[in-house]
C-alpha cells in the first residue's frame, strides 16, 4: 500500500469534485481567484506630521534701543553746530575795528567780560537742575542776560556744557539777541552815537 502524504500536503494539493490533480492552468486560475476575493487591507495614508516650529534660542536676542524720539523745535541730540564760534569770531572783528578807529572805552571790554561770566554761570546752574529735575531758570531771563552784554558767555555754555545747544526754539531768538546787541555796541560806539556828546 503506497504512502499517504501528510495531511498538510494533502491541503496544498488542488483536487476537481472527482478526486483528481487540477491541472496547472487551473490551479494559477484558481490561486487568482482566492487572491482577489480575499479582502485588501486598505492601508490609510498617515497623516503628516506637523513640522516643529524652531526652537528659540536660549539667549533671547536684547529689544532694540529705540531712538529717543526729537521734541517739537529740537534737534536730536549730538554735538553743537559751532555757529556760535562764527558769532564770537565776527564780534571780535568788530570790536578791535571800533577800538583802533574810535577809541572804545577798555571798560567795554570788563563789561562784556562780567556779564559773560555771570552768564556763563547761569547756564551751568541750570543745566545742572535740568539732570536733577528741579527747578529750572526761566528762558527769557537767559535772553535778556545775553542781551545785555552776556551773550559771549552764553556761546561757550552752549558749546562746552552743550545746553540749549540744540532747541531751535530758543536758538533763533537768542541768536536775534546776539545781533540786537552787536547793533548797539556798533552805533554805541561810533561818533554818531548819543554817548559822544556827554
């Protein structure tokens, strides 16, 4: 009695209803049959991963300074123009030519130095309450002190204190002091001048 193959083998084997080997064609036929009836397992496609955002640094980058924003009539700060160097060096034209033709008076002279020193003084006490916020010397006061004879000092204040060096404001009306005063000391100081006849 031949062998009986393994019931496993016996499974493999493709057999017709009478019993018999299907033949090959049939079995490729077959396999195809099983393999499209069986259900696919449809695969979803997965779902992307959001991208991580960038991890911030650990030193956080420092906020920009932002410039100091310009007051109405004021000039950023930085350093003077110099235009009141031009005014001083005009002035001292001006006074060594009315010296050498009319005879100025050298108590002219210690007048407009006094006065500048005082001005001077009174630029560096009100710079110094402007840091400190206190009480502050009121404009027109620096206008008249520079009117009368002060203004030379009032120049240096603004160039080495850098104070009140850069308001427009307050620059072009003491600039018209400046001139206003050299006017004087020009006809003060020549022959049609009401002094010469004292």
């Amino acid at each position: 009695m031949p062998p009986t193959a393994p019931k496993a083998a016996r499974r493999a084997v493709p057999l017709n209803k009478l019993g018999k080997l299907k033949p090959r064609a049939d079995v490729a036929r077959a396999a195809q049959d099983e393999h499209e009836a069986e259900p696919v397992a449809v695969r979803k496609p997965r779902a992307k991963l959001a991208e991580k955002p960038a991890e911030k640094s650990a030193r956080k980058s420092p906020p920009k300074a932002r410039a100091p924003r310009a007051a109405a009539g004021r000039k950023p700060e930085g350093k003077p123009d110099g235009a009141g160097y031009y005014l001083l060096l005009i002035f001292g034209f001006i006074y060594a030519a009315a010296t050498l033709v009319w005879h100025v008076s050298p108590l002219i002279g210690l007048l407009y130095g006094g006065a500048s020193l005082g001005c001077f003084i009174v630029y560096a006490i009100d710079k110094r309450a402007a840091r400190k916020s206190a009480q502050r010397t009121p404009e027109i006061t620096l206008l008249l002190m520079g009117l009368f004879c002060g203004w030379p000092g009032a120049v240096l204040a603004q160039q080495w204190l850098r104070h009140k060096s850069s308001k427009a404001a307050f620059l072009w009306p003491f600039r018209l002091t400046v001139l206003l005063n050299m006017a004087g000391f020009v006809y003060l100081s020549s022959p049609m001048s009401f002094l010469r006849h004292f």
